[in-house]
C-alpha cells in the first residue's frame, strides 16, 4: 500500500477528551474517527488490525470445532420477552419500532435468536453437542461511553452458543472454550487473567473473564501474588480464615452517639477502630428487606448477596422501607434484639467479634459490648464482603493483590436458562423429550485492539505486536525527490509486494522528520528506511519494539527480514 494514496490521517496532538492511551494513540494513528458519543468509524489502518485480531479469533474458534454463521442484528421483541429479559435488560438494550409498531432490538448479544433457530432445526441427541459462533456489530446504549473503543455503543464482538445434552457434556464444552480463548489471548501476547467473575444480566453460574492487566480499566481483578488465582473484585471469594479477636465478653450496655451516623463518626466519637464496630447495610432483595452485617473495616458486596439467596433483584434499601419494620432507624441500626422481625445475614468475620459496638435501633444510640451468640444470632453467616487487599488468597497461596482489568472475553455456563424458556428441546436416546444444555461465549474484538493499545506503546506511538500488525514492514523513501532513493525503494515495494509480505510504502513528498514521526506512531514492527547508501544497495532496517537498527544490503534483505518476524 502506497502510503500516499492511504487514508491514515495522522495528528500530533493529543485529542481533547480521549483519556485513554489506547483512544489517544487511535485517534492520533487515524485508526479511527468519531461518529457520535460511543460510536467510531475504523479507517483503512485500523479495519487492519481488526481484520487481524478477527482472523486469529477465527483460526481458534474454528480448531475448537465451533462453525461459523451469522444472524440479523435485529432481534423481534418476542423471543426477548419469551426469555424474559425485555424488561430485565434495562435501557442499554437499544430498542425501536418499525412501521407496522412492532417491536425490535438491536441485539447486544445473540442468546434468543440461536436459541430460537436451533429449537427449531435440533430434534435428536444425534445432532449435539454442536457450536455455533458468528463475528457481528453489537449494539449496547451504554449510559457513559468512554475510553474510545473500550465502551462504546457499537462494537465488534464474537460470540459463539454450545448446545449439548447434559452438564457433563456442557463441561466439556466449556473447557474447550475456554483454552481457545487462552490460545487466542496468548498468540496476541496480551497479559491477561482469566478470571472468577459474576454473570449478571446474562444468566447462569459458571464464568470467567478473560482480564487484560492494565493502568486503566472499569474492573478490578484480585489476584494472588504467589499463584494463578484471579477474580473480578466485585464476586472474589474471601477466606474464612479469621482471628477470634481478644477480649473476654463484658456487660452489653447503651452509649449515647448524638448525630454519629456513619462507622467512622461513631468510631471516633467512642474511640474504636473500624474492625471492632458492625456495620448494618439493608438491602430490597424481591421486595424483602434484609439486614447485611459487616465488620465496620469491611464492605459488604451486593452481588455475593444476590448469589447466596438465589435472587432476582438486589438494591439498596430505602429509608421508607427501613423504618417501615418500626423496628429499625437508619444510621443506628443493628441486629440485637430483633431477631424475627428482619432477615438478618452476617459475613463470616463477625462471627469472630468480641465486644463489638452496633447501632441500638434507637435514634443517636448504639450498643457497646455486643457478641455474637450471646446478644444476637444472624439467620446464617456467608461470605458477604467485598475482598481487600493483603487479604489471604482463598486458594491458599500468597496474598491478594489488585490490578485494574479491560475486559476482553467473558465465558458463561448458561445451562438451562434459555432453552426452558425458549422451548428448545432434544429427544434423548429413550425418545423423551430434555432441555438442551447451553453455553455462551464472546471476545470484544474491538475491544481487544485497544488493549493491545494500551499494553504495547511508548512515548512515540503504538508497537504493534507482530501478530496483529496492520503490516508487516513500513518501508520510507527518506528522500523521494532523490532519484536513486525513489527507485530503490519503488524496486524493494515491488518485490515484498511479489513474496507477501504486506507492506506500507512511504511514497510521499514529505520531510523525514515526519515520516519518521508518523512511522513511530504508526507502530508497524519493521521499518525499512531508504536513504543515503541507496545507490550502493545499503538501507537501514530498523525494529520498532527495541530500536535496534542495522544496514543491510538488498541482497540480504528479504532473509533479514523473514528471521525477525519468524517466517
């Protein structure tokens, strides 16, 4: 490709608002343009490199067995509602009716529209296990799109749907799965984790996050410092592994602890520290009200709630649904004494609290000398906190640490939860009828570009990977004007061109400084620069990675070249 002729329109400046690296770098790059909040256009440079990621996603999916296909991105609001998830979804799912008032979305994930074709196409236990992916826009109206291409409103996603007989078979696909995406992730040499996650809106149990560590992200991974254990922050487990905290048991008495509503006000106000008071946080779960207790030092965790009692919907509590119980006063609320008026969980640290202070249920009153069994008996104890860091990992090796994440590709064991609701079934080999077994699958492809944005640049630009480069050399005329550098370097385009070897050929009548600039920016691994020793067949080849440069004569150069990206 003549960069000449090549749309690659190139900046020098940061642009306003991108905080990202990755959206700086792809802006600056001209990898992409915006449209409007969350929604980019790829220019020919960047629809490269996506057309690189998207064909080592390809090459994996397909020697895992999986077939590709491809469905609308309009989806009926029927099969939503036939799952459930029209109204569960929320306002991300983009919703429009046509002419005739029919309701549509346009889809942000595929789960109703495999389902459909396959209860309709799958009859015997003969035709499963079987994968399906497709590669396809997605379509979600992000609340707050930012970080470029990190979150937006329209992206490119590969999802792929298992379909199998039993959850033994599920397993099974599952693993395959996801070493596919380990295969995936390693060939672009990302530094990833594949993490224990939560599968919100999506359904089902089992999954994992395949995490990209990075300096920026929306989620935090907790992971351990001596093993491969990793989860997202929002769903890690933590350890039951607590100290009986000293003290003998005293006298459980009232305090006064005017205007003190929160652990810290009234920690400083009785001069106790955080891990010896109880924090009660109330939550609606399907419409109950349930009371969380937590070591004041802790947070309790809303999903790891949802999870234990097997919940549809869990939400702060109101203050009006807190004092409905006529028993329990925001900011001084605590478990003693009303037992049976209010579902009480504890997380597992309190059961380790001696002499504990907890608010007395009574308006800037708390009680000191509380303990656990003796003055109040949670309905049970779970792991209900948020986990922190120097926490022991729960595998038992090393401690916790954190590192933020960019979300890259998400693994999920669905199970049931679509093809019940669906009515997608299989006749079994007794010929009765059973629900098929489902897994789901999908890579932000996308969104993997800007995290190998973010994880291979310097302060000159972007350093492709070799695997994902938009081309393999980038090969510069210094001086175009220069009769002998022109006609070596249109005679070294011919050849690579001649071999395959992709390549962006500077042709323009520019300075060498900005080419220079635009080739450090551009990020492409090799950079063959035609120069001064043109006419004795001498050029320069230089490695963008490590900044190594060597001259070469024309001769050697094509070997050169196919040692330093192994071909």
């Amino acid at each position: 490709m003549r960069q000449s002729t090549f749309l690659v329109p190139t900046l020098r400046d940061n642009p306003s608002g991108a905080d990202a690296v990755s959206h700086q770098l792809m802006l600056r790059a001209g990898m992409i343009r915006q449209s409007s909040a969350g929604v980019y256009s790829f220019l020919p440079l960047g629809w490269r490199v996506l057309r690189k990621v998207e064909q080592i996603v390809r090459e994996e999916m397909d020697r895992a067995g999986a077939q590709e296909m491809i469905m609308p991105a309009i989806q009926p609001s029927e099969l939503w509602k036939e799952s459930g998830r029209w109204e569960d979804y929320g306002p991300e799912l983009m919703r429009f009716k046509d002419r005739h008032q029919r309701e549509f979305a346009l889809g942000p994930t595929h789960e109703e529209v495999i389902t459909s074709i396959v209860r309709d196409d799958v009859r015997s236990y003969k035709e499963l296990p079987m994968t399906l992916y497709q590669i396809q826009n997605k379509f979600r109206d992000e609340r707050r799109p930012r970080f470029g291409v990190l979150r937006g409103r329209e992206f490119l996603m590969k999802d792929a749907y298992s379909f199998d007989r039993d959850f033994d078979g599920l397993d099974e696909s599952y693993q395959r799965m996801y070493e596919a995406y380990t295969n995936v992730f390693t060939r672009l040499g990302l530094n990833f984790r594949a993490v224990i996650a939560d599968s919100g809106a999506m359904g089902g149990k089992d999954t994992h996050e395949f995490m990209v560590l990075t300096n920026i992200g929306e989620d935090t991974i907790a992971y351990s410092d001596q093993s491969t254990f990793a989860a997202n922050i929002e769903i890690a487990p933590c350890a039951d592994e607590y100290s009986q905290q000293d003290g003998e048991a005293e006298e459980l008495r009232e305090v006064d602890t005017p205007g003190q509503k929160t652990i810290e006000g009234v920690g400083q106000y009785l001069n106790l520290p955080a891990e010896r008071c109880i924090k009660a946080v109330f939550y609606e779960v399907d419409e109950e009200l349930v009371m969380v207790l937590v070591r004041g030092d802790h947070e309790s965790n809303d999903i790891k709630l949802k999870h234990v009692l097997d919940a549809g919907k869990v939400e702060a509590a109101s203050e009006e649904l807190i004092r409905s119980t006529g028993k329990t006063v925001p900011g001084s609320a605590g478990p003693v004494g009303i037992e049976g008026e209010v579902h009480i969980i504890a997380d597992n640290a309190v059961k380790y609290m001696v002499n504990a202070c907890t608010g007395a249920n009574k308006e800037d009153v708390h009680f000191v000398n509380a303990n656990p069994g003796r003055d109040f008996t949670p309905d049970r104890y779970e792991d209900l906190r948020v986990i922190k860091e120097g926490d022991p990992s729960p595998d038992g090796n090393g401690t916790i640490q954190f590192k933020e994440g960019i979300e890259v590709g998400h693994v999920f064991k669905l199970g049931t939860k679509y093809s019940e609701a669906l009515g997608a079934t299989y006749l079994n080999n007794e010929g009765k009828a059973k629900p098929i077994v489902m897994g789901s699958y999908g890579i932000g492809v996308s969104r993997t570009v800007a995290a190998l944005i973010e994880e291979n640049h310097d302060e000159n630009g972007i350093v492709w990977p070799k695997a994902c480069a938009p081309f393999d050399v980038h090969l510069i005329a210094i001086n175009s004007k220069k009769e002998d550098q022109r006609e070596l370097a249109d005679r070294l385009y011919e050849q690579f061109s001649q071999t395959g070897l992709d390549t962006l050929y500077d042709d323009r009548a520019e300075r060498a400084g900005v080419k220079f600039k635009d080739a450090d920016l551009i990020g492409i691994p090799l950079r063959v620069q035609v120069g001064k020793r043109a006419e004795e067949g001498y050029v320069e080849l230089k490695q963008r990675a490590n900044g190594d440069a060597e001259e070469v004569h024309v001769d050697q150069l094509a070997s050169r070249i196919g040692d330093l990206l192994d071909l």
